[in-house]
C-alpha cells in the first residue's frame, strides 16, 4: 500500500467522524434522557442547589473580599451569596424547564392543528408554563423533566433505526402525519407519562419529607 492510498483511507475515516461522534452523543442522550425521564426530580433539585450554592459562594467571597477586606468577610459572603444563589438559581431553573414545557406543549399543538409555528404565541406559552412551574414546582418538574428526558431517548433511538428525527422536524411531521412521526410522538407520549407516573409514586412532597425527619428524630 503506498502514501497516496494510506492518506486516502485517513481522509475517508476522518470524513466518517462527524456522524460517529453524533451517533455517541445521541447515545449518551438516551441515557442521560432515561435518567432525566424517571429520576429527573431527585437530581434537578440537587444539581441546582449545588450549581447555584458554588456560584453564590464565589461571587459572595468576592464581594466579601472587596468591601471588608478580611477574611472573616470573605467567608461570611461565601455562606450567604451560596444560599441565595442557590436559591435564586432553583427558582430561576423551574421557570427556565416550566417554559420549555409551555412551548414544547405550544408547538406540538400547532402542528397537530397544521398551523405554523406563531412565536409570540410559544413566548406568552412559555411564560405561562413557568409562572405555573414556580407555584406547582413538584408537578412541573416531574412533568417537564419526564416529557424531556423521554423526547431525548425517543428521538435517540430514532436515529440508531435510520429516522433521524429532531424537535424542529416535528411541526412539519404532525401536518404530513408520516408513520415515523406518528411513532416518534406515540413514543414520547408514552415514556413521558411512564416517567411521569414513576416520578410522582417515587419522589416524596414536602410534609411527607416533613413527616420522616421527625420520624428519625424521635428515634
């Protein structure tokens, strides 16, 4: 084998990355979409506490640092800048996924009715899904987490069996109703009420959690 064929093979592999490093990512979706679709609650919670409290407490050292000058300061506004920033980041989290919701729900809808997509109408949606988000947060977050998760793995598998799918295809699929997008959104309906359901039976609510602590504590 000379030079010119060995350069060759290493340019058609080379030209064959992109769509493997797309069918990893899609892999790695469909897990994280499977841990997203029926655990999504537990982790949203902690991953946003923990993001927001590290932020908060960098930014807080940093205030504390520049305007008292000792490293008392630094570390007292470490402590309150990360429980507000965890706080502010939860809450800031649950409006973000509540509105994803909103105009996921806006959108799908449209197409089912052969409209096209109205974006101001999928921003008031949006807003909406949020504001109701932050006053039912348990509801929404187990709903929207479920419903996403299960379109990553839906749309994951989808690709590995040769129909590529992505959500900007699904307002054009619903108006045509091919058999693959019939089966796609089926498929995501289903393992979103599955995860929703799995949710709800598994993640307590807060007088429930209330209840155990002060069940441990008198033990």
């Amino acid at each position: 084998m000379d030079i010119q064929e060995l350069l060759r093979e290493l340019l058609a592999t080379l030209g064959d990355l992109p769509s493997a490093l797309q069918g990893v990512s899609l892999g790695i979706g469909i897990l994280i979409g499977l841990v997203q679709c029926f655990w999504g609650y537990r982790l949203f919670r902690v991953v946003l506490g923990i993001v927001g409290f590290v932020i908060g407490a960098a930014l807080g050292w940093a205030l504390g640092l520049s305007f008292i000058g000792e490293q008392w300061g630094a570390i007292l506004g470490a402590i309150l800048g990360g429980i507000i920033g965890a706080g502010l980041l939860y809450f800031l989290g649950v409006f973000v996924m509540g509105g994803l919701l909103g105009a996921m729900l806006g959108a799908t809808l449209l197409g089912v009715l052969g409209l096209d997509q109205i974006p101001w109408l999928l921003l008031v949606l949006g807003i909406i899904g949020g504001i109701i988000a932050v006053i039912f947060q348990r509801a929404m977050i187990i709903l929207s987490t479920a419903f996403s998760g299960s379109w990553s793995v839906v749309t994951g598998i989808a690709y590995f069996l040769g129909a590529g799918y992505a959500w900007s295809d699904l307002p054009a699929g619903l108006r045509g109703m091919s058999w693959h997008t019939v089966a796609v959104l089926l498929g995501w309906l289903a393992l979103g009420i599955i995860g929703s359901v799995v949710q709800f039976s598994t993640a307590p609510e807060k007088h429930e959690r209330r209840r155990s602590r002060q069940r441990r504590q008198r033990r």
